[in-house]
C-alpha cells in the first residue's frame, strides 16, 4: 500500500498523543494499511468477573486506528478530527492483546469515511467493528 | 396488598443518591480513571472524570481524546441501565454512536450524565451527554447506546459486590 507517512512517522506521531501512549497503543505498518495493536493491562479492564477489556477502550482503540489510517494515507499538518464515531460490540474482548485494521470508504476534500475492524487472535472473529466521519 | 400489584421497586433503590461510589467501585478501568459517581437516580446516572495530561489527544493543545469521552459515556450509560433494572441483571454494549460536537474545554473535568429512556425485556436504550460543570445544557458530545439485559451466564462483579454491600 502506498502511504504518505512512514511507520517512524507513525511512532512518532503515537507519542504525541499522551493518551495513546497511556493505553500502550502500537502501530505497524505493511502492505495492507495500519496494523493497530493494543497489549492487554489489568486497568484496562471493565469486567472483572469474566475478565473482558472496558467497551470504552475498545471505542477509543478502534477510534485510534482509524485516525492512523487516515494519517498513514494523507500527508497533511493538520490531524483530523473527529466529528462522530459509532461502535458495534460484537464479543467481548478477553485478556489478550487486541489487533485492528481501517480503511479509509471516502476521502473527501473536508471529511473522511472510515470503518475498522478489531480482534484477538482470529481475525474472523471481531470483538468490535465500527465508523467514524473526521473533518480534515 | 395494593403495594404487591404495583411493579417492582428499582433493585438498586438503596443506592440512589450522591457520591454513591459502590456502583463503579467494582470496575478496575473507572477506578484507574479515577471516575467519581456523582449522582445516581431512576434510570439515569452522572459520572466525573478528573481532568488529567494522560488523557489529552494533543498534549499542545490540552483537548481530551475522544476515546475517553466514549468511555465515560458508556459508562454512565451502562449504570443508568443498572438504575433502571427492577431486577439485577449483568449487561452489555450492543453499540454506542457519538458526536463530537466541539473539543472539550481543557484543564476542565468531565461530567457524563445518561438517561435509559426505554427498557425492554432484552434491549435497554439510552441518550447520553458529556459536559462540563453547570453546563448541562452545553454539551461537547452526546451519545447514543443500546444495551443487552442478561448478557453473560455468570454472575457479574457488580452483582456479587453490590450484593455484599447491601444492609
């Protein structure tokens, strides 16, 4: 895939975001796009008892990875912002590291269409999908 | 006898009221946040968020990520199907949409006030709002949510603790 920005780039810009870097998010770079990764942490949980990650994180998390999409596809100073995000909870996300992948639907001249899909362990099982529109 | 034929009272009614803590204590990330309950009622719920630099998308321009309103606002969504339940039941996000409306003002705590508007046998629906103090009426994002009722087999925290607690 080409890109605009490389994965240093990338790194770089995930430590300009404290709270990604509170969460512990990594980004990688291949021939498919951003390959976002979350590693599993205690505090990071919602429900104790079965354990499984707060929906809130998994919402943010797949929220990050569409924002790195986006930074990944276009080079611009500015960083979008988002205007709404909608998240579909699918399973929950057990103690494991989470993985997600976006792809940008529409890149317009003012807002950007983005959907994400995140899992742990088997792809074809998503723990959460979801969409946001970013004003650019 | 006219008591009995009336509806159940809301199975967290001993835990209305402010700063009841106990309803979040159980959830390891809203301690971790430091998330306060502010208030809990009849089927809705405020919640706080203390400010703080971990939770900024910028760090130069002090405006809190969007993630983190999401997680407040399901949050205080979930609890405010907790407050609607006439029985304890566990619960979980089916989904929840948000608007970023406009960037939260920095150095300001966060507020998240959720009302669950309608319940059904399976489906709770909730509105919720972020805001900053006495601002109710000026919201930087709101959200809609859906919950399923009854969503794990086994007992949830918040059943066991809650439980523990009751007098």
């Amino acid at each position: 895939m080409k890109t605009a920005r490389s994965a240093s780039d990338l790194d770089l810009m995930v430590t300009r975001i404290p709270y990604a870097v509170y969460l512990g998010l990594r980004v990688d770079l291949d021939e498919e796009g951003v390959l976002a990764r979350l590693p599993f942490r205690n505090d990071l949980v919602g429900n104790a008892g079965l354990p499984a990650l707060h929906g809130g994180v998994v919402g943010a998390f797949l929220e990050l990875t569409a924002l790195f999409q986006l930074l990944a596809s276009v080079r611009d100073a500015r960083i979008p912002k988002p205007i709404n995000f909608n998240v579909n909870f699918l399973r929950s996300a057990g103690p494991l590291e989470c993985l997600a992948r976006a792809r940008v639907v529409k890149h317009g001249k003012r807002i950007a269409n983005v959907e994400v899909v995140a899992w742990q362990g088997d792809r074809a099982k998503p723990v959460a999908s979801g969409f946001g529109n970013f004003l650019l | 006898m006219r008591a009995a034929m009336n509806k159940p009272d809301f199975a967290l009614r001993d835990f209305f009221g402010d700063r009841r803590q106990e309803l979040i204590a159980h959830i390891p990330h809203a301690v971790e946040l430091g998330m306060t309950m502010e208030q809990a009622g009849p089927c809705q719920a405020l919640i706080r968020i203390p400010q703080g630099e971990r939770l900024l998308g910028a760090a130069s321009r002090g405006v809190v990520f969007g993630g983190v309103i999401t997680t407040l606002l399901d949050q205080v969504g979930g609890a405010a199907v907790m407050c609607s339940l006439r029985e304890l039941t566990s619960i979980a996000t089916i989904d929840l949409r948000i608007d970023y409306m406009r960037p939260s003002t920095p150095g300001r705590d966060l507020l998240g006030h959720a009302q669950c508007y309608r319940l059904t046998r399976n489906v709770a629906f909730v509105k919720a709002r972020a805001f900053h103090d006495g601002e109710l009426d000026d919201p930087f994002a709101i959200a809609l949510s859906t919950f399923m009722l009854a969503a794990n087999p086994t007992p949830p925290g918040v059943m066991k603790a809650l439980r523990s607690q009751q007098p």
